[in-house]
C-alpha cells in the first residue's frame, strides 16, 4: 500500500491536524495563533469573485424592531432598553449553498441576518432558519461547502461528495434531519422560523454575564414545499421566494417575527448535560423556555437591489455594549471570516457603504483605502495615542471577564452517542408519521446517488440515532437491513474502515 502524502500548508508546512482548530482547553475559545486555521479560512473567503462564496442568492428589506418586555436586568444594551423602544433594521434572507442564479426552493439552510441601527453602532444577529449546523469546529468549514458545490472535475453537484462528507461526520446528523424534512424546503421567507443557533453572551451594567440564544419566531405560520412541490417549483418560479417577499411588502402584507431568547447562567453552563456552546444542539425548551423580547416588521422594500441587498455586509462580530461572544468554536472563527470576506469581496471600506454605515457616529483611526467615500478623518490625527483630542477607547464598555483555561493544542472532540440523542428526538418525538415519510423519502432521492458504500455507512448513521429511521432508509435504497445494523453497531473508526 503506497504511503500517504503528508497535508502541509502553502508555505510547505506540515499540518498535524486538519480536525480540530487549537483551542484553550477542550471548550475554547479558538486561539489566533493557529496558521492553519486562519490560513484555510482566509483562502476560502478568496475562492469565488465576486458573488458571496455562501448565501449568494438573497433577498432583502427595511423595518424596525419593537422591545415588548424589560431585560435590563441581563443586558446593558441601549436598544433594549426600554419597552416600545423602536430601533431602524434591514434584514437579508438567502439560500446558502447555491449559486446567485440558483433556484429559491433549493433543499437547502435559509439565511436569516438582521442589522440593527441602533445608537451605539449596528448589531448585527448572522443566522439561519435552523437552530443547528452541519459543524462545531471551523477548520472543516471550507472543506463542508466543497462539497455542498460542484465537482472540481465534472463542474455538476456530486451525491457522493455529499454524503461521503456527511457519513465521514457524525456531528452533521442532527441537521441533516431538519434539512431533509420539509423544513429543508420553505415556501416563502415569511413563512420560516431563524435562530441565531449559536450561543452568544450577554451582560448588564454590573458586568454579570449570562449565555443566551436568539430564536425568530414567524407570526405568518411555518409554510413548507414538500420534495415534489419544491421540484415543481424550481422549473415553475426559480425566484418564488425573492418574489413573494417583495410582492407581500409592496402591497403592505408586512412580515413579522417576535424575538424570543433562551437564557443560561455561567453555573449551568458549567454542567448542562449538553455542551451549551456545541453548534450541532439545541437547548431543549423544556430546560430553558423561549422568553419574548420583541417583534421585527418589515414594510420597505430596497429601491435598487445591488445597493441594498447585494453590498449588505453582515458579522457575528458586530456587537454593542451588553452583548458579545461565547467559546462557541464556529462562532469563533465566524468572528474573523465574515469581516474578511467583505474585506475581499466589497473592499476595505466596506462599512462606509449606506446600507452598513452605522446612524451612530464613526470614530476609529482607520485611513485611505480604495473606495474611500467620506472625509477620510480629514485633518485628524490618525494614531493612538495623541493628545490632539482624537477619540480615545472608553473602558466602561468592556467585556466581562471570562476564565479560560487549558492546554494550548488541537483537542479532538470525543465521539460518543450523545450526537445521535438530540435528532432521534426530533424524529420520534417531534415529527408527524407524515413528516417522518417525507423525511425517509427525500433522503432516499439524494442518497441514491451515491456509490452503495457511502449509502450504507450514513444509513448506519440513521440507525444509530433510530432504527426505525434506518430500516425505512435501508428498504427505499434496498440495502441489507442486517448490513446497516451491523455497521450502526461499529465504532466511526470501524464503520469508515468497512466502507472505504
């Protein structure tokens, strides 16, 4: 057997691992000093010019958010401050995998991002209509999307780098439930839930922190295609969504979402049965209940797309006083990529552009660039510190701080079943008889695409979580029901082994 060639960077460097970024103990945060990670994700955001490398296909409007109940008692952030306290937003909503001409009702994640105006700055909330995703780790971002594209050879979608990506990756299970279920398939952008999925912190004027998760709530009613109507759709009206947004805004039919959060103590975090800054789970609403804050409508519509949709710019990472970061590893490295990609795709004075120009004053010492369109900090002093009156950093808006402690290296994540709880309770528990045979039927669709050795290692997958669920896969590809369950009794390690 002819030996494997060493990963290296592209400087020539060898990589020890292409798994797990480096972390401050098992939980994070990310360190920046990991060259590997940062270098894989800044070449990423690099890889397509200029459509977005995810989200490409979108749409977008104005409106405002409304606060509906007092949480001043967790956040010291203004625009939050008070109850009917109003605050100016724009909100894009998109496909993920899919090219900018691709069609709306593509089996797919929605993207759902709200910027807000506030007096502070803009906050931005960057997530989707699921409250999981496919990873924990940043480093297999880039090689996740590869394989949600096109094939580098045939240029066509590819079932088995699909799902020979997926089956390779057990933590993917709990969103490959939701994105194969009709929830996969939205009717419309008004009629879908977002999340913020990851978790994010927030803290009030004592500088007392706790963990929180954002959840939109949709007012019109959850509106699904199943998978026949979606393929009907994508000939019919590719722009079926881009199209009903609009139409329901100009006629003054204006969408609403009511802003929920869960919200957890440090102390609780500290022994919460699952990881609370794992990306792949959700909070069960039994444990920690959705608790109203406000209601977003929108009833503007852009008057020119490319300026308003196209250049909007969004970021995890921007944030006011009273909110802020978790160790959320995905977040993490969410937190360098999305400002870098604008960076490249819109250039460095991206900000300045109107639609992600801040209402609140701009004060930084930031100079020059291409496309520089406003003063440029005029006859300012451009360092700090000076003592010509520039603007100097205000300590009170600090973070709290945070312990975090641990050994600086590439932790591995300890597989074990906990991966496999949180999708078979939405499969036995949550989903309809009828939800669980569109689920098996549209898996079976995708999956008979691939080579029979990917299709029984992610139907193992299946039967791990279920073996209802895995047998119903297994008899609609006409696999060996016993194979399956032999497979699903493996360790990842074996059952990669058995199927390579």
């Amino acid at each position: 057997m002819a030996k494997k060639k060493s990963m290296t960077t592209a400087t020539g460097n060898p990589v020890d691992n292409d798994l797990n970024s480096m972390t401050a103990g098992p939980k994070g945060p990310v360190l920046v000093q990991d060259v590997h990670l940062i270098e894989k994700l800044a070449h990423f955001d690099r890889e397509r010019i200029p459509e977005r490398v995810v989200h490409a296909k979108g749409a977008g409007a104005h409106g405002y958010f409304e606060v509906t109940a007092d949480f001043t008692r967790y956040t010291r952030a203004h625009f939050l401050s008070q109850v009917g306290k109003r605050t100016d937003v724009f909100a894009r909503f998109s496909t993920v995998g899919g090219e900018k001409g691709s069609a709306d009702s593509e089996r797919d994640p929605r993207g759902f991002a709200v910027k807000f105006y506030t007096e502070e700055g803009n906050f931005d909330l960057v997530g989707n209509n699921t409250p999981v995703f496919f990873l924990r780790d940043p480093l297999k971002f880039p090689d996740f999307i590869h394989t949600q594209k096109r094939n580098p050879a045939t240029n066509l979608k590819d079932a088995d780098m699909f799902w020979d990506f997926l089956s390779l990756t057990p933590e993917s299970l709990h969103q490959v439930i939701i994105l194969f279920s009709d929830r996969g398939t939205p009717r419309s952008y008004r009629h879908m839930h977002g999340f913020s999925s990851h978790t994010f912190m927030w803290y009030n004027e004592k500088g007392e922190h706790v963990w929180v998760k954002y959840h939109w709530v949709c007012d019109q009613g959850i509106r699904n295609f199943t998978g026949p109507e979606a393929d009907e759709m994508r000939g019919k009206d590719p722009d079926v969504a881009t199209r009903d947004l609009y139409d329901a805004i100009a006629k003054g039919d204006y969408p609403s979402w009511t802003l929920k959060v869960q919200i957890m103590t440090p102390a609780e975090a500290e022994t919460y049965r699952f990881d609370p800054f794992d990306l792949t789970k959700v909070w069960p609403h039994a444990d920690y209940p959705l608790m109203e804050v406000g209601r977003m409508v929108l009833n503007r519509n852009p008057e020119n797309f490319f300026a308003e949709v196209e250049q909007a710019a969004f970021s995890p990472g921007n944030f006011v006083p009273g909110t802020g970061p978790s160790p959320d590893k995905m977040l993490q490295g969410r937190l360098f990529s999305y400002p870098d990609t604008h960076r490249h795709r819109l250039g460095a004075n991206f900000d300045l552009l109107p639609i992600n120009a801040p209402k609140a004053a701009m004060r930084n010492y930031q100079r020059d660039g291409a496309m520089r369109s406003d003063a440029n900090g005029g006859g300012g002093p451009n360092y700090w510190p000076n003592s010509f009156g520039g603007p100097a950093p205000d300590p009170s808006v600090a973070l709290p701080a945070v312990d975090i402690a641990g050994m600086a290296a590439r932790h591995a994540y300890v597989l074990g079943d906990v991966d496999f709880v949180q999708p078979a309770a939405l499969y036995r528990d949550v989903m309809s008889e009828q939800d669980r045979t569109n689920l098996v039927s549209n898996i079976v669709g995708h999956l008979g695409g691939a080579q029979k050795r990917i299709q029984l290692r992610q139907t193992a997958l299946f039967y791990k979580s279920d073996a209802e669920w895995g047998e119903r896969v297994a008899k609609g590809l006409g696999l060996d029901v016993a194979e399956v369950k032999r497979l699903a009794a493996m360790s990842q390690e074996e059952r990669v082994a058995a199927t390579s």
